[in-house]
C-alpha cells in the first residue's frame, strides 16, 4: 500500500504520454492504400475527435493528481521522490500536453490564412510558453511548499491543464451560439496568444490562489469555495461543459478578492 501514491502519480503521467499522443493525432492527415490491382491510392484520415480523447486523458490526469495526494495523507507516505515524482508528472499532464493543445489551435488559426503555405513554425511556439512557465511554477512550489498550505502562490499548474483541456470539449459538445463564439475565438491568433500571455502571468504571479479544501469551514473562511461550487454546479446543468471556462474565470477573481486569513491577521 505505500507505493499506491507514487502508482497514482504515475497513472497520472501515463495518462499525460497518452493525451499527447492523441493531440498531436488530431490533424488529418493522408495514407497511401493499395487498391485497384495494387496502383497506390492516397486517403484522407480525419482525427477530430483525438483532440477530445486527448482532453478526457489530462482530466483523467488531474483525477490522478488528485488521488495521490490524498493517499498519501492518508497513508502517511511522504517522500522527496514523490514530491519530485508529482512535479514532473504534473509538468507533461499540465503543461506540455495543454501546450500541444494550443500549438494545434494555433495550426488551425494560422493555416486559415491567405499566407498559409508561408507561415514560419515559430509562429506556433509560443504555446510551449506554457509549459516553461508550467515548470517554473513548479519548481517554485517546490522550494516554497511551507509557505502554501493555505493557499497557492500562483495559478496551480493542474488548474491550468484543466482549463486548457476543456477547450476541445467546448468545441466538440456545445453547439449554437456558445460554439460559433467559442470557435471564433480558438481560430483567431491573437486571441491564443493572449491567453498564453494570461495563464503563463498568472502561473508565476503573486496572487494567492484558494484552495478547494479551505483552511476551516466556517462561513467566513470557505464562502469562496462555496461560491465556485454552487456556481460550477448550476452552470454545468444549463452550460454542460461550456461551464468550465466560466468557472475558471470566477477562481481567478474569487482568488484576488478573498483576503487571505494570514494576511487579515498580519494587519
């Protein structure tokens, strides 16, 4: 039972590998059949949906993420190859494979353009921003673990996985309005940059990001929480998972209004 955290954060990283491999599938792409008396006929094979699939593999990712975690609380299992072990997964789950995300929107974005033929690759790199940024954040947390039990310096890194993971679920179950804007907003450029820009800033900010479980639960110390999950909640039944996004956005404000109880008593 004492190796069940370090099998979990594994699980996690697998899942990571494997959400990858199904993003950077996702684009069609062409295969030679040998048909007609063996002449050579070229097809097109269209994989949209491993974007979803690669999307259902970080969430699966995060539940990983989070189990281990509370396994080994619950076992009392804490070791410096775990807590390494937990970064580096983290880092390809939430970092690299949500930048593989963006770098496939970006694609898209790029290749609807009258220069397609003509655009440089590195118009497409700054999506690895995120999983520099991802292992910075990291590394920080690392050395600065003591400082955060009540809260998070900086934008967790799996929290920007999920985020970044539910883009390709917006695009392929919602439909109407919700679809057409969203979509408008993935294929455009400068819109992909900016929300680099903003998860990269708040991965290494100094905002104070709250924690799920809160420090007491009580009224005046857990009312955030309480707000993003009735929030979260209602969404879900009337937005489904266009919900996701939204959420993220009220985390982020909700984070930067609450007065840290740390801080209150510091005054």
């Amino acid at each position: 039972m004492k190796h069940l955290p370090n099998l979990l954060t594994l699980g996690n990283l697998f899942c990571g590998c494997i959400a990858i491999a199904y993003i950077l599938s996702a684009q069609p792409y062409m295969t030679m059949s040998l048909q007609n008396g063996g002449l050579p006929t070229w097809q097109w094979v269209y994989g949209a949906e491993q974007m979803y699939y690669g999307s259902l593999f970080i969430f699966i990712a995060a539940i990983c993420d989070l189990l281990d975690g509370m396994a080994a609380r619950a076992l009392r299992v804490f070791s410096p190859i775990g807590k390494d072990l937990d970064s580096l997964a983290d880092l390809v789950s939430f970092g690299v494979a949500p930048s593989v995300i963006i770098f496939k929107f970006l694609w898209d974005a790029l290749m609807q353009e009258k220069n397609a033929f003509d655009v440089n690759m590195l118009a497409m790199a700054p999506a690895f921003l995120i999983a520099c940024f991802a292992a910075l954040r990291l590394a920080k947390f690392n050395i600065t673990s003591d400082q955060q039990k009540s809260h998070f310096i900086g934008m967790p890194v799996p929290a920007v996985g999920i985020i970044v993971a539910s883009f390709p679920l917006v695009m392929w179950f919602c439909s109407g309005k919700i679809h057409h804007y969203f979509a408008m907003g993935m294929q455009n450029k400068w819109v992909l940059y900016l929300v680099i820009a903003i998860l990269c800033w708040l991965m290494v900010s100094g905002v104070k990001f709250i924690k799920m479980a809160p420090a007491k639960w009580t009224l005046a110390a857990a009312w955030p929480q309480l707000v993003l999950l009735v929030f979260t909640g209602i969404s879900l039944f009337f937005l489904w998972v266009a919900a996701i996004p939204l959420a993220f956005i009220l985390y982020v404000l909700l984070s930067m209004i609450y007065k840290q109880p740390e801080a209150i008593e510091n005054k």
